[in-house]
C-alpha cells in the first residue's frame, strides 16, 4: 500500500525521481534539509535519514556549509570477476527488473558457433534481456548458451531470476575471458537502453566455462554516462 511506505523512502524516491528527469543533475544541488522538511511536512530527523541512506549509497554528496549535491551516477561492476547484476543493484538500496525480449533455440551460425566452441548450426539457446535499476535501464544483455549443458535454460523466468544466477548454479564458474570495447549504440539498442543514439557505450563481450566446457558468450551493453567497469588486482 501506498500509505505504508515511510516518509524517508518517499523523499528518497523524489530524489531519484528528480534525478531521472534531470531536475537534479550530476554536479547539481538537491534541495536543502529545511526545504524538504517543508515540501513532505515530516522532522528534520526523517529528511535527514533520506539525505544520509542517499549519500551511503553514492547517489548525493555533502559539502559542510554548502550544501548536497548528486553525484556522479556511473555504477560500477567489477571486470575480472563476474556478478549477478541483481544483486549488485540490490546492495545499492535501489529496485532492481528485467524485461525478456527474446528466449529461443537457435541454429548456432558461424559467429556463435565459434564462440561456443560448437558446430555450426548446433541448435543453442539465445535469450536478450534488459536490466533496470530504479527504472532505468543499465544494461543490454544478448546471451548463447551451450544447450547440451543446460538442457532447461529456456524453462527458466528471467525476469524472477537472472541467467547469471541460474548458470551459476547450474554450471559453476571455472573460467571467464572478458572483452571490453567502446561502441555506439545501434538505433534499436539507443531505444531499449532509453539514450541518444549518439551516446558511447561500454561494450562487455563474456564467455564462461564450467569444468573446461564453453557454457555461454553474452554480450552486455552499458550507458556511458550510467556505468563503468573496474579491474583490481588481487597482489594490491
């Protein structure tokens, strides 16, 4: 129920609304503790449990003396390792979705086939879904997947659980090979990601292996301005 939700949610929810619509953009300035005290009539203590679960997440910063500004909101994932994309945005505090565009067996042509490590037109499994975080898109996913290992795949409800999920039980990781390259979206990519055609994009090509067999090659398209990637060294 509506009614039920906490006043500090509601002004956090305003906030990230504000942002979405670009009445908050990065670099700018978020109304001050008294003004939304003024705007939702609840305690300075409410507004500033909003303003502080907001600045733990990343999504504002404070100045002392100056006052509260949006951050930079490129999100980050880690690029040597692999995560579920869920999960990622959940710890952030922020509503994670998906929408399945596309879950089918295909004949596997020359690229997929020598992704895969398969003969060509090898019947695989493809699916194409988009992620959300607060509603907003963060990233494509295009996925092949070794059928004769996971037989089930498309029995499976991506928009409860992510293929990174269901793999990963399936099929546990023993090996990963990542490729990262600056592209442009194409007219229909920029439309499902809900940017400018002309925006860059970071372009993730993954390939995962359990027990020394290919598993799956995805291809995963983040916003420039809405992620970035990140390699740390573990001899750090």
């Amino acid at each position: 129920m509506k009614g039920d939700i906490p006043q500090y949610q509601k002004i956090k929810h305003s906030i990230y609304q504000g942002i979405r619509e670009g009445r908050y953009p990065r670099g700018g300035k978020v109304p001050t503790e008294y003004e939304l005290m003024a705007i939702f009539n609840v305690s300075r203590m409410t507004v500033n449990r909003a303003i502080r679960e907001l600045v733990g997440e990343g999504i504002l910063v404070r100045y002392a003396g100056v006052g509260t500004f949006v951050t930079d909101l490129k999100h980050e994932s880690p690029l040597v390792t692999v995560r579920n994309i869920a999960v990622e945005v959940q710890e952030r505090g922020h509503q994670y979705h998906a929408q399945v565009l596309s879950l089918a067996e295909v004949l596997a042509d020359e690229t997929v086939a020598v992704q895969l490590g398969v003969p060509l037109d090898t019947p695989v499994f493809h699916s194409e879904i988009v992620h959300f975080e607060e509603g907003v898109p963060i990233q494509w996913e295009y996925r092949y997947v070794n059928a004769a290992s996971v037989p089930h795949y498309l029995e499976q409800n991506f928009e409860q659980t992510t293929p990174n999920e269901y793999l990963s039980i399936q099929c546990p990781l023993t090996n990963i090979e990542h490729t990262v390259e600056a592209v442009l979206p194409s007219a229909e990519e920029a439309k499902l990601l809900q940017i400018d055609p002309a925006e860059p994009c970071l372009l993730l090509h993954r390939r995962t292996w359990s027990d020394k067999k290919l598993i799956s090659w995805a291809k995963l398209l983040h916003p420039g301005s809405r992620y970035k990637l990140r390699s740390k060294s573990v001899n750090e």
